[in-house]
C-alpha cells in the first residue's frame, strides 16, 4: 500500500510518502541531502521496501514541502524536531534510519537526543564533521588539473562562486567526486526546482567547500561513541565523503559495520544501484532478525 500526504511541522508542512505501508518489517526513514535537496534524487530506495515500509519526506523548505521564507527556520535543531514530528505523525514507535550526506548530519544530531525506538543507522556518504570535510575537499581539490584547482581557489577567495568559470570548475570537481556516471539530462530538467539554495547557503554556505553558514562548526566525532544501536558507514571510493574519513567515524562507533561502493563517488545509489540495495537491504534485514 503506498500513501503520500503533509504533516504539519514547526514553520510549515513537510510531504511524504510511504512505500508498502502496512508490511510487518521495521520502517526505515530515508533523510536525504543538501540541506535544501530533496528526496527526488532517491526514489530508487523505494526498492528498500521489501519486507518493510519505507518512509521518504522532503524536509521544510524544499521537494513539494512548503517553502517559508523565514531564515531563522534553517538550524539542524529545527531539523531535528522536524524529524520528531514527522515520527509522531506517522506513529513510528520503531524505526531505522538511512542518511545520506547531509542527512547523516541529521541522523547522528537525532539519535543523539537519544530517542527511543531507533533500532538501527545508516550513514550514507557521511558528513559528521563539517571541519574535516573542509579539509577532505582541499585534499579532493589538489586531485584535479591545475587550471580547475586554480580556478576554484581563487573564485571561493574573491567571493566569485556565481561565475560561469567556477561553475564550469564545480562541474570537473562534481565529475570525480560527486557522480561518476553520465548525467540523464531529462530527468534533471524534470528535478530542476526541487532543490532551494538559501536553505543550504545558509547552513552550509556558497560552495560545497568552505563551510559559512551555521554548521560550520558542526563535529559530532566525539559522541559516536554514544550510539548504541547497529550502525551501517557507506561511501564511494572517490566519493568527497572521503573512505578515510567515512572509517574513521565508523572506528568511533561501537556497532559499526563500514563497506566503500569501489565504483562510485557521492551518488552510489544512483552509481552502484544494485550493491547499494543489496547492501542496505541486507544490513536492514539483519537487524529486522534481531529485533
């Protein structure tokens, strides 16, 4: 049974979707990226609803949920409540929860509220701390030709990040880190205004590299030690949520598991669609049998 529908939440109404509403296994909630994405780019996890509802939502201020132009509603704090809500309005007792890259930044800032209920976490090309990522991308940069590295360094300097050349140079860095596949034009056209920038200029910033906005200096690496439940740590192996760091925050967590999609970069689901299902679901089901 498939149901979509609002919910009501501080600042506005969020959509969602379930997928196989009314199977017997643990929903799992799938928090997607950005900030300010949308769940457009992860319809193919429905395919995860084997056994289990799957919950997808597009968070406040992006997808075909409402779009206040209030500012001050864009705090992971509020993303937080909001995902408590959500939980409430669809009566999730018990859940497990995939994040992918900002929204593993949500998932670790909500279990660490230490709700009840959350039987397990995946976090998908993570982003746990918003300094090392910085850090992971100047890495990623020296990567690229020199005229790219040059480009982009002298654009995010002089504030040019609007420019037709640093736009042209995001497009070189996104094609080794982001997603390695080509791109289906159409379906893109058909995504575009899904996504809104002043959410993620806000939180984040101008550009993917330098953190401005009110995560700069998010870093949850010392209170994984704190999440008690099954935790799953994917990311691709060009992926801009770098192996090295994606292990690392899996060497924190005490119930970790931590697998590298060897063919992809940010976007293995769309990369490596049939190890990224095989994967999840496999980790899904193992604790489903040990609930």
């Amino acid at each position: 049974m498939y149901q979509e529908g609002f919910i009501e939440v501080t600042g506005g109404r969020v959509w969602y979707e379930i997928y196989n509403k009314d199977a017997k296994g643990t929903p799992v909630v799938i928090l997607h990226g950005g900030p300010g994405s949308s769940t457009y780019s992860l319809k193919g996890l429905k395919a995860l609803a084997n056994g289990r509802p799957v919950v997808m939502y597009d968070q406040l201020g992006c997808g075909k949920s409402d779009r206040p132009d209030d500012v001050s509603l864009w705090t992971i704090e509020r993303f937080v409540e909001e995902l408590g809500q959500v939980r409430k309005a669809l009566e999730l007792v018990e859940l497990q929860i995939l994040g992918h890259s900002w929204g593993t930044t949500l998932a670790a800032a909500y279990v660490l509220t230490k709700p009840s209920g959350v039987k397990s976490v995946i976090f998908s090309s993570p982003c746990l701390s918003a300094p090392m990522w910085e850090e992971d991308q100047k890495r990623n940069i020296a990567k690229l030709p020199a005229e790219v590295q040059e480009t982009i360094l002298r654009c995010e300097e002089s504030g040019e990040t609007d420019s037709e050349e640093f736009k042209a140079a995001i497009k070189e860095f996104n094609k080794e880190f982001v997603f390695r596949g080509e791109p289906d034009l159409e379906w893109l056209k058909a995504g575009t205004g899904m996504k809104n920038p002043v959410v993620y200029e806000t939180m984040w910033g101008p550009s993917e590299f330098t953190v401005k906005g009110n995560l700069k200096t998010f870093d949850c690496t010392r209170q994984l030690g704190e999440i008690d439940c099954p935790t799953l740590y994917t990311c691709g192996r060009f992926d801009e949520a770098t192996p090295e760091s994606t292990e690392y925050y899996a060497q924190l967590t005490p119930s970790s598991e931590f697998h590298v999609f060897e063919k992809s970069a940010h976007m293995p689901y769309m990369e490596e669609p049939a190890e990224y299902l095989q994967v999840n679901g496999d980790f899904l089901a193992k604790v489903d049998r040990q609930v």
